[in-house]
C-alpha cells in the first residue's frame, strides 16, 4: 500500500527564508545605489561646429582698455570697465547669436567658444590673423612730440581752398585746420600766404582732440619763413584713449603708441581692432543643436 502524501514542513521553511533574505538583499541593494552610490547627470552639450549659440562677451586691447561688449552694466562701469576710445554705446543690448563655422565672426572668436557648455566662461586672446586681419602700414604715422610748424605758408589758390575749405581773401583770419590757432592771409597775384599767428604759451588742441604747447616763435628762423615750436601734451595714458571720429561715427585715427624717450607719438588711422592682439572674456548663454 502506497504512503500518502506527507507536507514538508521543513523544506517550506527553508524556503521562505531564502526568499526572506534574497528580499532583504535586494531591499538593502536598492538603498545602497539609491541612496549611496552618486548618481551623474548626462554630460553636458558641448558647442561644436554648426551649433546655433548665444554668448555675451567683453572684448578687450591687450593693456585692459575695452573695446566691445554685449553687456550693458559692463559698459556702464568705467570704473572696473576701463574703456578704450574705440568703444561705442549701443541703443540696445543682449547676447551674441552666431552659428559656429559660418564665418560670421572672425576665425579666433569661432574657435574660442568650442567645448563650452551653457554657462561655461572662458578668456582667450585672438591674434591680428584670427581676427581682423594686420594693420596696413601705410596708414600709420609716427610723428615728433616737439615739432617745428612754419610761420608763413605760401601756396596757390586751389591749394588754400583745399586746406582751408574757403577762398582766399587778403586781410582775412582762417582758423588753421589741425591746430586750431588763427591765421592771417594775404594774396599776391597768384600767390597765397598764410601766417600763423599763436602766441607763446598758448594751448592748442591739434584736430581738436587733446592739447599742445606754443614753446617759442622765432620769426625770422629758416631764412624768414619763421618757426613755431609745439609740444604735444601726449603721455602713455593716452594710448588708446585719443583719437577721432568722423560724422558718420566711425573712428577715423587712434593715437596707438606715446613714446617719451624716442621723443614721437603714432597715428594709426586703420580700424582699431586690426592689426591687434583682442582679448575676450566669453560667457555660453545658450546651445542650439538641430541634429
């Protein structure tokens, strides 16, 4: 006769206790990578090329004067800001749009921005040949700290008008173009005069810009053509800082170099930025990436 059927007590103990601990297991697993193994977030976007970003920036020479920026409290501090006299207030501000690659700005800025992320920052110099190109030497003019200006000037009629920008009438004061003093004329037949009339001492403001000194006039020096000694009140603080612009806004000429000890001062009439070492201090506002 077959034994019936006898419940195991002791294997289903067994049992549910395996499944007690393979719970207790589990449980004390999920705390573990839940509570105390960090968790790291998906490595940020990084702008490459053809990326849409938007970035604020503050450009500057390489001596700290600022140029350009996008920010509007910036150019409003001169004080942490010092500004350059290239620089420019704008009717509004905001950030910087730009796809990278698509030339629309200059090679150095386009690669300066690559591998941020948004809220990244990031200070880079762009050289003359990743930015706006070298200056053309041809119009920059080194010229004398102390230079001789003649008393009399003579020349023709067309030659008066073109410097003077009126016709020539004896007995008449002109108001010399670059320095700012009186000049009286006098006409002879075919032949003009002009004589500059400063006085000693006198502060003159050559293209009305910054200021000289009258030193002396001799009258008779140079076989009577006379001579005028003016001192340009430059320093090393006007680097940058003097130049001027033209009606349309645009700058014309920058005093780019003051020289105490060769004795001259430079005029650079390139724009600004050419030819010069830019240094920009980048923020990535935003990344757009289509595909």
């Amino acid at each position: 006769m077959a034994r019936p059927l006898v419940r195991d007590e002791e294997g289903l103990s067994t049992f549910w206790s395996f499944v007690g601990v393979l719970i207790l297991v589990i449980a004390i697993l999920a705390a573990y990578f839940g509570y105390v193994v960090p968790r790291f977030p998906p490595p940020p976007l990084r702008a490459q090329v053809g990326d849409t970003v938007q970035v604020h920036y503050i450009g500057k020479f390489e001596n700290d004067l600022m140029f350009d920026t996008s920010l509007e409290s910036v150019a409003s501090d001169n004080a942490s800001y010092p500004k350059a006299f290239a620089f420019s207030w704008r009717g509004t501000w905001d950030t910087l749009p730009f796809t990278i690659g698509t030339g629309t700005v200059v090679p150095g800025f386009d690669l300066g921005v690559q591998g941020l992320a948004e809220g990244d920052s990031k200070t880079f110099a762009v050289p003359p040949a990743q930015g706006y190109g070298l200056a053309d030497s041809t119009k920059i003019f080194v010229k004398p700290l102390l230079e001789s200006v003649p008393v009399r000037l003579t020349m023709d009629a067309s030659g008066f008008a073109a410097i003077y920008n009126t016709q020539p009438v004896g007995g008449s004061n002109v108001t010399d173009p670059f320095w700012g003093w009186i000049a009286t004329v006098s006409v002879a037949g075919s032949i003009v005069t002009v004589t500059n009339s400063p006085a000693p001492g006198e502060i003159v403001h050559p293209y009305g810009q910054w200021d000289a000194r009258v030193l002396s006039i001799d009258d008779g020096a140079d076989g009577g053509v006379g001579r005028i000694e003016v001192q340009h009140l430059l320093t090393a603080a006007s680097v940058d800082r003097v130049g001027r612009r033209l009606p349309s806004g645009r700058v014309d000429f920058t005093v780019t170099a003051v020289d105490p000890f060769e004795g001259t001062y430079t005029l650079d009439f390139n724009d600004p930025v050419r030819g010069r070492t830019l240094v920009f201090q980048v923020t990535m506002v935003r990344i757009v990436r289509l595909f």
